[in-house]
C-alpha cells in the first residue's frame, strides 16, 4: 500500500483522481476570499468588520498526459479533493478528504480539504516537449 502522503500528491474532482502522469509538477495556494473590511473609528483605530469568509484556491499542473478537464461543467459547483495540506490548531472543525487521514504533528492538525464550489480551467500543450499544462481557479461556494 503507498505511503498516505505520497497519495496526497494528487487531486480530485467530483470523486474521480486525477492521473499522476497529468500531474507530475503541481502547486496549490490556499487564499481566504471573504466579505470583510477595515474600519476607521474616529481615532483612526482600525476595526475589522467581516460578514463571512471563504476559500480560494489555484493549481498549476503539468504533466506528461493531458488531465481529464475538458468535459466539466464549469457553470456547476464541484468537489475538490485537494492536494495540498493545511494546518490548524487541534480542535478546529475542517472538512477534509475522506480517504487521506490527517495527522497531528506539533501540537496541530495537518489535512487535505475537501472543498465544494466553482471551478474555472485553463489548459496548454507544449508540443515539442510533450507536456501538458493546466490551472485551475476555485472558489468555495
């Protein structure tokens, strides 16, 4: 059986992984998107107002076989096991894939997320080489 954390290495989308020769070179960032804003009192101090808060994330791949993306829907919300892991305090509520097990190191929580929203794709080949590249912007629904 492979090590959970070299499974970890790839992702998937709507419960189907993508092949590890599409993505022999990946990187995942994580961003918090959220309706929140600065405000000034009449001191000048400053107070953050937030109303909610969500995920944002961007894949680049590539790899040595096209990914199997062209035929998702990108008008409808899908599930993405991502590759990437986070860290939390101990405690804290996540919602993370279920077939990699996070582990607790160093007094914090390490998993993969399972995140469900929308997806945006760009794909591109580099026919000399025989790579295939994509990017992959998702935002939390």
């Amino acid at each position: 059986m492979a090590n959970v954390h070299e499974y970890a290495l790839t992702l998937g989308i709507d419960g189907t992984l993508i092949p590890i020769k599409a993505v022999v070179k990946l990187t995942q960032t994580y961003e918090r998107a959220g309706g929140r804003n600065l405000l000034r009192m009449r001191s000048g101090r400053g107070v953050m107002q937030s109303r909610w808060e969500k995920i944002r994330s961007d894949i680049a791949a590539t790899g040595w076989m096209p990914a199997p993306l062209a035929a998702l829907d990108q008008t409808a919300p899908h599930v993405l096991d991502c590759a990437a892991p986070r860290a939390v305090p101990i405690g804290t509520v996540v919602s993370e894939r279920p077939d990699i097990p996070g582990v607790v190191r160093n007094g914090m929580y390490y998993y993969w997320p399972r995140l469900t929203g929308f997806i945006t794709i760009a794909e591109n080949t580099d026919i000399r080489s025989a790579s295939w590249g994509w990017n992959l912007h998702f935002e939390e629904q």
